[in-house]
C-alpha cells in the first residue's frame, strides 16, 4: 500500500503542468517525508535532527536542527495562474469549466505558499548552566513570506553564528521578519563585511505588497567586546518595506562600520532602544546612520523616541552618534514638507568627531526638540545637536524641555548652520538670581530668571561638589516656577535609565537672600513647595516665608534628603491645614537663629530619625505669638521628634512663648532616648496641651534628666488652671526636672565649647549657687581636668540630687627628641578633686561619682562619702584615697574611720574604682566603723572591678578590713539584700611592714576579715530571712585578718575566684591561713580550686574554711568532706603526760602538724579497750601557762584524773569536724 501511495504521488508531480524543479529544496532522502508540507507553525533547536520524520512539524515532534530544513517544507512549487480559454475556441465551455476549477486550486495554492510562518526556537532539553537555550543557525529568507522568530516557552533564547560569523544571521531578500525578546550573540570574525548580523533588503512584490523588517526586545552583544566588530549590526535598504527597532538592547562593541544603517524606508519606528559602551575604531563610524527615511504614508513627522545612548565613543571615539542625513533638494524659500521629532532622549557621555548628540542634515525637514537630556558629551563641531543642510532658509526648529550639560562648557552645544544656540538646551550655571518679577533691571543678566523653579530647571546638572546658589532679590516673590512636570520644587531628584545610568538633577541647593531679607508669599497658585529626596542637600538662609493669612494645604519643607540647613529664615503668619516644615530620612539636618511667629498648623517643624546615628539640631530659634492668648493655634506641637532609630538630637536654645497647642505642647518627643537633648530652652506662658514644656512618650533607654535639663520655664502671664510643665507617658514628670538651669561646669581655664556663661563656675562649691534647696531635681555638674586640682569643702544638699562627673581636657603638646624632629602629641589632663569635707547624700536622694580622683584631707572622723537613709550612690572610673601618712609618733591620729558609710536602706555600686591605702581606727567591735565601706540595713551593694589595697586596722593584726555591711530586705520588692562582688581584688602588699609577727593573742575567729557580710536582725530581735554574697573572678590576697565572714547569708564564690596566703602570722602558729569564716544559718557554695594552690599534693590540708556549728551547709566541691565543719586537718604524731596535783589531773602534751585550736578541734582520751568511756577535752581545757608554749605543732590540755589512775594504758585520738577522727597513739602519763 505504501508503495502504491508513492508511486500515485510521483504520477501526479510528474504529469503536473506548474512543477518547478528549482523549487524542490528538500533535505530528506525520502521524499514521502514531505507530506505535511503547508503548515504555518515551526520548530527549530540546536537538539533537533533534519533527518527525522516530520521535524519540527509540532512540539511532541523532534525538532529541526537548520532552517534549510524548515524551509524544504514550506509549498512548493510557487503555483503559477490558469490560463482562461478564449471565447472564439470551439471547445470553451469544456475548458472553461476546467479553468474554474484550475482557478480554485491556484488560489488555495497561492494563499498556502505565501501564508505567514512562525518559527519556534530552542527547547528544555537544550539548556546551559543559565538556563538559556542556544542556537547556532543562520536564516537565509527569500521565500516571499512573512517569518516571525519567537524562543519556545519561557526560557531565554539565544542565537549564535559561531559557525560562520562573517555571515548575516538573518539575510532577509525577499518576504517579511519578525524577531522578538530573544538575544543575538555575534562571534568575532577576522572577515569584514558590509552586510550586518541582520540584513535586510527586501522589496515589495505582487506577492509582498508591504514587506517589513520589525525587532522588538532583542539584544545584540559581542561575545568579545574587545575584538572589533567585523560588520554592522543591522543593515536596512529597501524603498518599499518598513523598519522597526524598539526596546532592543546594544550592549559593549567596538565597530568598525557603521551600527546601525536604515536606507530609504517609507515607514520608520525608532523607540525605547538602548545603546551603550559602544566605541568607534576608526573615530568615522556612526553608530546610528538613517538616510532618506520617511515617516509612514501621509504622516508627515518622523519620531525618535525615548532611546538611550550610553558612554557611545568614550573608549575610541565615533564619527557620529546619531546620524540623519536626507540628501534630496529642497526648493529654495519653499516650507519644509517634513518634521523630525527628537522626544525624550538621553544621551551620556558621548564621544564624537562631529556631534556627540544628533547630527542633522536637513533638506525639506524642520526639527522638534522636546524632552531630551543631553549630559557629558563632547564633539569637535557640536557636544550635542549639529544641524546642516544645503538651504536653511526656510528650516525651522524648537526646542522645549530640553536639558544639556556638556563635558566641556566652552564648546559649542547646539549648532544650526552658523549660528551657536547652545542658550536653548544648556544647563551649566551654578549661581542663578531670582528676580521675582520682570521688570527688574537685572533680568537681562544671562543667570536671572523670574522664579526659583526656572532657576532649578536650568541648573547644571551631574553630582556636583559645589552648592547651586540661587539668590532672591529683596521683595515679595509670588511665583514659584513649578516645571510641567512636577507640582513641587524638586531637589535630589534622579532618574534611572534603563541602562542603569543614574542622571542626577539638582541636588546641592541654597536659596538665600541677597542683601534685605526677601520675601516667600505662598497662595494657592504658587505654594513654593519645596520637595527634597534621597541625597539631596538643601540650605536655607535670610529668607521670610508667609501665606499671608491666606489658608491653604501644602507644606513648605518636606525633606527626605541628605543634610538639611535651616539658618536665619522668619516664618511668619503662615496657616496650613498641614505641617510647616516636615523632615524625615535625613543624616543632618539644623534649624537654628530662625522665627516661627503667629504661624497656624499642624505642627512648625515635624522630624522623624529613620537613620541610625542621624543628626538633629533645632537650636536658637524663637516659636512665639505676638500676644499671650492671642488666636494662633499648633494643633499637636511646635516641635514634634519621632526616633524611630537612635539618633543624636539637640534641641537647645529655643524660646517657646505664648503658644497654644491642642493636643501635646511646645515639644513632643516621641521614642526619646539618652541620645536626645532638651537643653537651654527658655519656656514662656504656653497654653493649652498637656504639657508647658516638653510631652515625651514612649521613652526609649537612658534616665529623664539625662534628657531635659537646664530649661527656664516662666510663668508671668498664665494664672489659670495648673498645667504640667513636663510629661512622660501620660504622667507628670515636673518634679523631676528642674525649673532652673541644672547642667553645670567647673572650669580652671578655657570655658567648654558649648556652654553658656550662666552655666559654668569656678569652683565645685560655687556650682550650687542659685539651686533651689527644696528641689527633687537633679543637679548635673561638669569638673573640666587640667593641670591645676580642684578644691571643694563639704557639699551638703540634702534635698539634691546630684551628679559630679569629671571631664578630661586634652591638650595639643610640642615635643622633640635629642636627634629627632619636633613632633606632636596629645596630652590628656583629668580632674582631681581635694576634698577638705563630705558628701553627704541626703535622706532618698542619690549621688553620681564619675571620671575622678578624689584626695579626702577633711577630718578623720568624718566619711568622705555619708549616704543618709535611703540614698542610692553610684562611684565609677575613680580613684579615692587620702594623703600618704607623715612620720608622727602618734599614728592613731592619721587613723580613719572609713571612706564610705551607709546609714541604711542604700543600694550602692561601685565599678573601676580604686580604694588606696588607709589606716582604720581599730573597732573594737563596733560595726558603724572600721572599714573601707561600712553599713547597716543596706538592701544592696556592687563591687565591680574594684581594688583595695592595704587598707588596715591600726593594731597589731594588720588586717585589711574594706567592707563590712550588713543587709535587710528591700522594701519594694521584699527581696533579699544583696552584696555581688566581681572582677575586684582584695590586697595587702607583701613587703616586710606587713609582714610582721602578730604578737596579740591567738584569736578563735575573724574579728576583722576584708570583707564581712551579715544579715540584720529585724526590729523585734529575730532574724530575717538570709541575704545573699555572690562572688565571681574576684582575687582575695595577703589579708592577715582573713578573708571573709559571713553569717546568715547565702553566698556563692565562683571558681574562677582566688584565695592565698591570707595568713594572720599569729605567734607560734604562722602556717595558720584564714580565708572564710561562717557562721549562723548560712549556705557557703564554692569550689575547692578557688583555695588550694596549683601542684598541691596535700590539698585537703589548704582548704581553710572555718565554721561555727552545724547548721551551716556546704555546697560544690568544698563540701566533699562532708561532716567536717574545720576543713583544716590535724595530724596527731605523739603524745606525753604530766601528773600535776595543782590543775587536779594530768598535763597532756599533744604533738603532730596543723594543731590548730579552733572550731571543734577536740582530744579524746581513753584506756586502752574502753572506747566507749573517752573522755573528750576541748578549748576550754587547753592548759595556758607561760611555762607551757602552744604552737602548731604541740598543743596542751588538763585531763582531769585521780592520781592512782595515771599508771593505766592511756590512748589518745583528735577529734575535728562532725565525728572525724585521727587514728591513736599511746599515752603515757608520769
């Protein structure tokens, strides 16, 4: 059956009368693969296969792999047309019947051969790492058809001529193409050729009446843009069809012809293109040449629109970047026939050796310049526009809302024939007067224009170092200039191309008055809205700004800029329904020495903080009323702040009089934090609101009075209803914050940059004149360092709050060594303050210490520091001590009683801060004294990276005693008091003073350790509930009278805290070592590494803590002898008795290592087999006779005996801890 179809098949194209051999083009070895010949739809990919049944007839088929392929299945052979039979023919009807039907099938035929044909290219199968599709093909058209090249389904298509490079791509000689969203990548060729990667030169015929070249989003790059281009990208000849280029792409080349050439086309589109980093080789190629191409049929203007012409020539220049020559004759004085529109055109950075813009030669056109930029272009005859023409008589041309600012302002921009009208387009002035009105004498002057829009219109254009100033004469101004475009005055305003190019219009603007103050009048016409984005930057300066009374919406100032400044501008009787001036998204922005009078609004000045470390300075202005309840009201506040990040906000020397704010006050602070500072403000009679003064919501970290300070608030007028002056949350804060100026320096010497002469005093004790004693508020005082001390006697402010901190002064020094230049280098200078008195801390107040050394020389019996009942004190970054002691007989003279007491209910802290050397008056038991900080009923004391160093008890023992406090409940939260301690060092210096033998007694407790915690006894004589020591990292070393005690607390030591060689040297008893002592109901948790030095074998015997009785608890690892409540233990070598009639029994002489008599060291003696009848002897027996020396290694003790009994077998054992025992030894009594 097959075989009959073909030879039916072969019949039939053999007997046809219209068979054209030359038409048959297949590939296909069988020729009954040609069945499916007439379809209109196609695929190629470079996966295909031209051998296979049907390819690319349909998806599910395997594609085609050439477009010869695709072709050979087109209908051939072209059908040619009946003949019809004459009339005078004897057989006409029969053959007129034939003829009909011939007819039939030529026109169905016909409408089959020249049917327009879709190719698809690429598929999923043919894929690289980026997910493009490529395709190495050329496409030879002459088929008289219309083809459309579209990629398959979504992936990125491109199309290569890696094969033959020196070949068209697309050679287009008869017939219509149409190509779309797809990327041509030419290869480099060592041929060069005139004809382009796309040549088109079809014609129309009777079979094409309209041909058509159209390319829309195709991209055209180099696949080395290095190498030079062989040939154009696109070459375009035909009298008869049309062209199309939009939203295609030109990437980097260097060309050696011509780039683009359109000859004689009668229907012309040229839009949306981009070209860019295109270079010429030679410097006489033109990117783009269009010779005698026409609009469409009758149409009678020819549009270049929208393209973009990037960096074209900037590394080897071209001939011309846009080239339109029309070389017919023009009738001489005859109108032009023709209009060439340039719309909206950018050209950057151009390079060219006649015009780096457009360059026209006319003949019969006019020219329309509308909405173009030209910026950075250069040319030897024209930077941006050159219009030619062999008659010019009649040409006529218009430039509107075109901008240029060439590379090189000296050279011509615009040419037409002779004549220079670069005045049309350029932009290059950076200094523009404002005349406000037309017939001013200075509106000749090249720079003048009428209105500040205008002005910012013609300004130069590119990111500009330098201000454009534009002055405004003296008078009123009432028209702003708004461009067509835009319904604001714009500054920092960019536009990015579609290359990614950024054009930047005006971003650095001052607007100044010249000489008398001009002035601003906005109305509903004219709203001289000025509107600041992204890096813009304006400066305001010697202006009046006013609606007049006349109410309208708009806002002055909305700035979303960069820096922003605001200096020496009156805004007067201005009423909007809006803010005044409204910043946002800034780095900086200053508002200062301006006037806000009898203005209405929502608020004068709304900022918001969007940045981090953004800067804010409203300072120097005056926000007033002309009268004290006058009319003009502030709907929310003068001032409002919004931190929506951290940022460095100043608001300082303001006065706020007689204004009248609904809803907040003069101020509202929104997210406020330390970082914000309302200083120096003077607040006068203001009404209404919520607050006076200042209304701050939603505070942020840092304290209020770190916030507001040394503000003056009057109120002379207002004597109605009370008013908060300052509100926080909702809450009145007024007694906080003081009503007077409470941020005060002490200087010897140059006065602080930025301060106020009220501000600054020559001595700390002067600081305090004029301070209200009644106030709560707190009093901030500044000591400036220098080379000179500062002198203070006692500050007693009971009813203060205060804060003393010192500030270092650094000083620019000149040196020079002995063979080397003189050099430069900063010597930084602190404060030191003698004090001859106390601070005394009043009943619930508080004291900040900061930044000092401080020299105590007042009285020994006196404190420096006394803190009253309930005062908070906070000391950090200082050095105390008092001056080194003379050599006077009588030392107990130079004894102090301490350095800091706490009355009770304190919570105190102490960070970096040294406590030198002092010498205690001794106790004797009293616990108000004796020790560097002292206190009773403290709820809380920190101690961080702290030293104390050789403060001593003056007597024997040496002992360093630093603190000694004892602790309540807190009265808010009932919680229990607490003394942390960490990173600090307890020391007493090893040197041969304090390494002195204790001749007292042989003590059996810590009477003076370094530090002493208890819990207080409450009112009635019980106990409280335990209070807490928390110890970490800290270094207790060399303290002879021990290290710690406590009773009834709860402590933990970190292990990463130290204890060593705290030795009290007793007589006879040197190895003994004191670290801890605990007693009463109290918990010790430590580890047993913070008390046995490294490389110990012996480490039981270095765990010296000592306990009182059994209700005390062990926890970590110092409670593994657990039992033992002396973790000293003893060693019982030998033993030997005495009877003695006088002591009624037996001196018994123990002997062995560590005889310690503390805590529950006990002597059991015993007859050999009756262990059970032990007869225990403790410290009470111990037998004390000068004949009889106790020392570590023998101790003695009266074992009470008849004498008959002495000849028995006596053992003896040593008892310690909770029932711990030494093994025996014999004891022989004489």
């Amino acid at each position: 059956m097959k075989a009959l179809i073909i030879f039916t098949a072969l019949l039939a194209l053999s007997v046809a009368d219209v068979f054209d051999a030359r038409d048959l083009k297949s590939t296909f070895g069988n020729i009954g693969q040609q069945a499916n010949k007439g379809l209109t739809t196609y695929y190629l990919d470079q996966s295909g296969n031209d051998d296979a049944p049907n390819c690319g007839n349909s998806q599910t088929d395997l594609p085609c792999r050439t477009y010869a392929a695709v072709k050979s299945q087109f209908v051939y052979p072209r059908p040619i047309a009946p003949t019809a039979p004459a009339l005078e023919d004897p057989e006409y009807i029969d053959k007129l019947v034939k003829y009909n039907e011939d007819l039939r099938i030529y026109n169905r035929d016909r409408d089959q051969y020249f049917e327009d044909v879709t190719i698809y290219i690429g598929s999923d199968l043919n894929l690289d790492e980026n997910k493009y599709s490529r395709f190495d093909g050329l496409f030879d058209i002459d088929d008289h058809k219309s083809i459309t090249i579209q990629r398959t389904g979504i992936y990125d298509l491109v199309l290569q001529d890696k094969t033959k490079p020196d070949t068209p791509i697309f050679d287009v000689k008869t017939g219509s193409l149409t190509i779309s969203t797809l990327t041509i990548e030419h290869f480099e060729s060592s041929s060069k050729t005139e004809k382009g990667i796309i040549n088109f030169i079809s014609e129309a015929d009777d079979t094409i009446p309209a041909p058509a070249l159209s390319i829309t989003s195709v991209t055209f790059n180099q696949r080395d843009w290095k190498a030079t281009l062989a040939g154009p990208f696109i070459t375009f000849s035909s009298e008869t069809a049309t062209f199309t280029l939009t939203s295609s792409i030109f990437n980097r080349a260097k060309i050696s012809s011509e780039g683009v050439t359109v000859k004689n086309t009668v229907g012309f589109t040229f839009s949306t293109n981009t070209f860019i980093d295109i270079s010429g080789s030679a410097g006489t190629e033109n990117l783009v040449h269009l010779i005698d191409v026409k609009p469409v049929g009758t149409y009678r203007l020819l549009t270049i629109l929208e393209n973009e012409f990037i960096n074209i020539g900037k590394k080897g220049d071209v001939n011309d970047v846009l080239f339109i020559e029309q070389t017919g004759q023009q009738r001489p004085y005859a109108t032009n026939d023709y209009t060439l529109n340039l719309n909206a055109n950018k050209f950057i950075g151009s390079v060219a050796k006649r015009s780096g813009g457009l360059d026209f030669i006319t003949n019969g056109y006019d020219l329309i310049v509308y909405r173009n930029i030209f910026f950075d272009n250069a040319g030897t005859q024209a930077s941006d526009i050159l219009v030619t023409g062999t008659n010019l008589n009649t040409f006529e041309y218009q430039f509107d809302g075109t901008r240029s600012t060439p590379a090189f302002p000296d050279r011509v921009s615009v040419k037409v024939g002779d004549q220079d009208v670069s005045y049309a387009i350029v932009n290059s002035d950076v200094e523009f007067t404002v005349l406000g009105r037309a017939d001013s004498p200075l509106h000749s002057a090249s720079n003048s224009y009428l209105t500040i829009g205008e002005a910012l219109y013609k300004a130069k254009l590119g990111k500009l170092d330098d201000e454009i100033v534009i002055q405004l004469i003296p008078g009123k101004h009432t028209r702003d200039g708004w461009t067509t475009d835009r319904t604001e005055l714009n500054i920092g305003r960019t536009t990015t191309l579609r290359s990614g190019v950024i054009i930047y219009n005006p971003q650095k603007v001052a607007i100044v008055g010249a000489d008398t103050r001009p002035t601003i009048e906005r109305n509903n016409t004219s709203t001289f809205a000025l509107y600041v984005e992204k890096e813009g930057q304006l400066r305001l300066n010697n202006l009046q700004v006013t609606t007049s009374g006349i109410q309208f919406g708009s806002i002055f100032l909305n700035f979303n800029g960069e820096i922003l400044t605001v200096d020496d501008v009156e805004f007067v009787s201005s009423d909007i329904s809006s803010n005044l001036i409204q910043v946002s998204g800034f780095s900086e922005a200053t508002i200062t020495n301006s006037v806000f009078t009898n203005n209405i609004a929502q608020r004068l000045i709304q900022a918001t903080v969007t940045r981090p470390n953004a800067k804010l300075v409203v300072s120097g202005n005056t926000f007033t009323n002309d009268a004290f309840l006058s009319s003009y009201t502030i709907q929310y506040a003068a001032l409002q702040v919004e931190l929506r990040e951290t940022g460095d906000v100043k608001i300082s020397d303001n006065t706020f009089k007689y204004l009248k704010a609904v809803q907040y006050g003069p101020i509202y602070l929104y997210g406020a934090s330390s970082t914000v500072k309302v200083e120096h403000n003077t607040f006068e009679d203001n009404t209404r609101g919520v607050a006076r003064a200042v209304y701050l919501n939603g505070i942020g970290l840092g304290r209020i009075e770190d916030i507001i300070y040394s503000n003056i608030i009057i109120k002379d007028s207002d004597t109605g209803a009370y008013t908060a002056v300052y509100v926080v949350d909702g809450e009145d804060y007024s007694y906080l914050i003081p009503e007077f100026i409470n941020r005060r320096y002490v200087v010897k010497g140059t006065t602080p940059e930025g301060t106020i002469p009220e501000e600054v005093f020559a001595s700390l004790p002067d600081a305090f004149n004029g301070v209200l004693e009644h106030s709560t508020a707190k009093l901030f005082i500044r000591i400036i360092g220098g080379t000179e001390g500062h002198e203070t006697s006692s500050i007693n402010k009971p009813l203060l709050n205060l804060e003393i901190v010192g500030v270092d002064h650094i000083e620019d020094k000149l040196a020079k060594g002995d063979d080397e230049p003189q050099f430069k280098y900063e010597e930084v200078l602190g404060v030191q303050l003698n004090a001859s008195g106390s601070f005394v801390v009043g009943q619930y107040r508080s004291l900040d210490l900061k930044n000092l050394n401080i020299t105590y020389t007042g009285p020994q019996t006196d404190f420096l520091i006394d803190a009253k009942e309930g005062a908070v004190l906070t000391v950090k970054n200082v050095i105390i001590d008092v001056p080194e002691l003379d050599n006077s007989d009588d030392e107990d003279k130079q004894a102090y009683v301490g350095y800091v007491n706490l009355e009770g209910k304190n919570v105190a802290s102490f960070t970096n801060v040294k406590f030198g050397a002092l010498k205690l008056k001794n106790p004797l038991g009293e616990f108000n004294t004796g020790a560097a900080i002292v206190g009773r009923n403290v709820i809380g004391l920190s101690l961080i990276d702290t030293i104390f160093t050789d403060i001593v008890i003056n007597n024997e023992s040496l002992a360093v005693s630093a603190v000694r406090i004892g602790l309540i409940h807190a009265y808010t939260d009932h919680s229990s008091g607490v003394v942390s301690i960490s990173n600090s060092i307890f020391e007493q210096a090893d040197v041969k003073k304090n390494n002195k033998e204790n001749k007292n007694a042989f003590e059996k407790e810590l009477r003076t350790p370094a530090v002493y915690i208890w819990t207080e006894l409450k009112a009635d004589g019980t106990k409280d509930a335990q209070g807490t020591l928390s110890i970490n990292n800290t270094k207790f070393t060399h303290l002879r009278g021990g290290a710690i005690r406590i009773r009834d607390i709860i402590a933990k030591i970190g292990a990463s805290s130290r204890f060593s060689d705290n030795l009290p040297k007793f007589k006879n008893f040197k190895t003994l070592e004191w670290n801890i002592q605990v007693e009463g109901v109290s918990t010790l948790d430590a580890e047993e590494e913070s008390f046995v030095e490294e490389g110990t074998k012996d480490k039981n015997s270095f765990s010296w803590i000592l306990p009182s009785n059994k209700d005390i608890t062990f926890k970590g690892t110092v409670a593994k002898n657990l039992g033992a409540r002396l973790f000293t233990l003893p060693v019982l070598s030998k033993s030997s008795g005495k009877y003695n009639t006088d002591v009624g029994g037996a001196i018994v002489k123990i002997q062995g290592k560590r005889l310690y008599p503390l805590g529950d060291l006990k002597v059991e003696i015993f007859e050999e087999g009756k262990e059970e009848e032990a007869v225990a002897l403790g410290v009470r027996q111990q037998y004390i006779n000068d004949d009889y020396t106790h020392k570590q290694s023998r101790l003695y003790y009266v074992f009470p005996i008849a004498e008959d009994d002495k000849k028995k077998s006596w053992r003896v054992r040593l008892v310690y801890g909770l029932g711990k025992r030494t093994k025996d030894v014999k004891l022989k009594i004489k």
